[in-house]
C-alpha cells in the first residue's frame, strides 16, 4: 500500500492553519517544516498543551512583542505539498477572513488554493475551493467537551455575547434591538481595551447600558461562554469582522446550538450552511464594508426572534441540524477528508 505524505510549510501564527493540521492528521501522515520552533518539539495541534498559548504569554511576561502582525501575510497561508507514489501536488490553505486572496504569489504556484472565506458571488480563479473557517485553538478534548453539552437544558432564552469591533455601530444597534425583545436574555458586549478611550466606545457603552446590556472590556472564560450558550435556547451569532462566518461557528455547531445570524453569510463553506435549516437569518441588510443598516433593518430581528422562540419544535429541529452538520462536515476528520478528496479528484 502507498503511503501519503502532506509536508506543511508553517506560518508564524500556527493556530490559524490548526484545524486543517488536525483534520489532515487524522486521515494521513503530516509532518512540519518551518514556522515556529515549538511546533517541530511539540507538533501535535490537539496535545494537550496548547503551545502556542503559553508561548505568547510567556513573551508577555518578559516584555517581548507579540508575533502577531496582521499586515503579514505569512500568519494566514501556508503551503503544502501532497505525495502518494510518485504523485505529486502542491496546495494552500488560505485561512484570512478577508474575500480576497491573500497570497496572489502563492495561488499562481499551487494547484489548489482552499479559502476559507470564498465568497457566493465573488469570481476567483478556478483553482480556488472553499473551505470550512476551522477554530484552529479547539483541541480534541475541547471538541468532545461541546458534543457532551448537546441536550443541556435551557433556562435562558435569548444569548448575545460578543466584541463590539468590525462595525462598532452594527453591533451596538443589534444589542438594542435584542434588548427590546421580551424573553429572558443575556447580553454582554465585549469591547476592545485597546479602544477604551475613544469617543465611539463611549458613546457605545453609554448606549447599551441605559438598555440593560453589560459592558466590558474583559474576555469571557471560554468554559464559562460555552455553559452560557449550552444553556440558551436561541444564540445570537453576527459575522465576523471582515463580514466572515466567525470562527466560533465551529463551538456553535458541535455543540447543536440553534442560531440567528444578524443576516445570511457571504462566504460558503463546501457544504453551505442554509438558513431555515442549520440557523435563521435576520435578514439585515447590512452594508459589505462592515458599516451599520438603515435603523428598520434591525426591526426584522424583533419578529424573527418572537417567532422562533414560540416554536420549540423548530428550535429542536434547528439544533439536531447544526449538530448533524457538524458531524458530516465540519468536524476535524470530514474537513481533512473534503481536502484529500479534492486532491484527488485534481490527480486523476
């Protein structure tokens, strides 16, 4: 029997090609070359240290600068190359959250360039594909901890936890708007501290806390946001800051949450996620360049919401659906095995 190699040439910021690693992983041989140096001594993305982590708060500590860098390209692609026999291919995964191509050099030397935020109506070259947007800091034990919290009973009706960035306007008008829906919720907005003292976070947190919706600036425990949402029937979800389908997707979806999205996604993942189906769009009408709607978009939450939460049987449908799609699509194992098979099909 042959035997596959992927050889990936790593980023300076790995958890952004994590996911994909893991998924690779999990259905061939994958080895590492380049990237950081912790990564060749610890190079299992789902061990149970998360190296990366601990490296960056350690440089913290000591005063050193963070590697991140968002104009660096080098932190969202990577290069791979495919070897089965004497077959060989050469591949990217783009993970930005950007539509656009990242990586125009790279794309012209690889004969698939997987991104993961591809937009439905955008033209790229034909040798781009899709690619699920992966949660490269979800480790196994993470995953396993969220497929144990389907089922978990709701005391909670409606849950919008989220940073107020990529559209400080948007997102303060999603928050009053879900403030003025009558059910049992929680709101938190998260603001950036690097913003602290800007006159638009101001006016902001000023504006949601008269409505009753908690300001702060500090990062909620992950195990803590996770029980929050396990415990709502309805979560409020938002695309991220480049109009993306948010990372956090993949936490929703293994753990079957049933979602609203402030308005249907512009990127698609290999498999679309369908509104009606796996979530229900609020159809906002909302600007591509992350600004905020006309002020009556927001209303259609207000009916979207009221309707979905007198319908237990839909909410139950929408959370076996998300769950499902998860365990066909999104996990680790069918991502890794959704890029085989296109490296396949592009051999033969």
């Amino acid at each position: 029997m042959k035997r596959t190699d992927i050889i990936a040439h790593y980023t300076r910021m790995p958890h952004y090609q994590a996911y994909y690693w893991t998924g690779l992983s999990a259905c061939t041989r994958v080895a590492v070359t380049g990237g950081p140096w912790w990564y060749r001594v610890v190079p299992r993305p789902d061990s149970a240290v998360d190296c990366e982590s601990l490296y960056e708060q350690m440089k913290g500590r000591i005063g050193l600068q963070s590697c991140w860098d968002a104009t660096r390209v080098d932190q969202f692609v990577a290069e791979y190359h495919y070897r089965s026999g004497s077959r060989r291919l050469k591949f990217a995964i783009d993970s930005h959250d950007g539509r656009d191509i990242i990586s125009p050099e790279l794309l012209a030397s690889v004969d698939i360039y997987f991104k993961a935020n591809k937009w439905r109506n955008e033209r790229y070259p034909d040798n781009v594909y899709p690619l699920v947007n992966g949660n490269g800091f979800l480790r196994q034990r993470h995953l396993d901890r969220l497929r144990a919290m389907r089922g978990t009973p709701k005391n909670n009706d409606l849950l919008f936890i989220s940073r107020v960035w990529g559209g400080v306007e948007h997102n303060t008008r999603l928050f009053e708007t879900l403030a003025s829906i009558p059910c049992k919720k929680r709101l938190v907005a998260i603001f950036v501290q690097g913003a602290a003292n800007s006159e638009e976070t101001r006016e902001a947190m000023i504006r949601l806390e008269s409505v009753g919706v908690q300001c702060t600036f500090d990062l909620l425990p992950i195990k803590h946001l996770w029980q929050e949402i396990s415990t709502s029937k309805v979560v409020m979800i938002r695309a991220g800051k480049y109009m993306c389908i948010p990372w956090r997707m993949i936490d929703l979806l293994c753990m079957g949450a049933c979602m609203v999205s402030d308005a249907d996604f512009e990127p698609r993942w290999p498999e679309p996620l369908l509104d009606g189906t796996h979530y229900v769009s609020g159809g906002i009408a909302r600007p591509a360049d992350t600004s905020a709607a006309g002020a009556a978009e927001y209303e259609k939450l207000i009916d979207t919401i009221g309707q979905l939460l007198k319908d237990d049987g839909r909410i139950n449908r929408l959370q076996r659906n998300s769950a499902d799609y998860f365990d066909r699509h999104a996990a680790p194992r069918k991502v890794g095995e959704y890029i085989l098979s296109s490296v396949a099909d592009k051999l033969s």
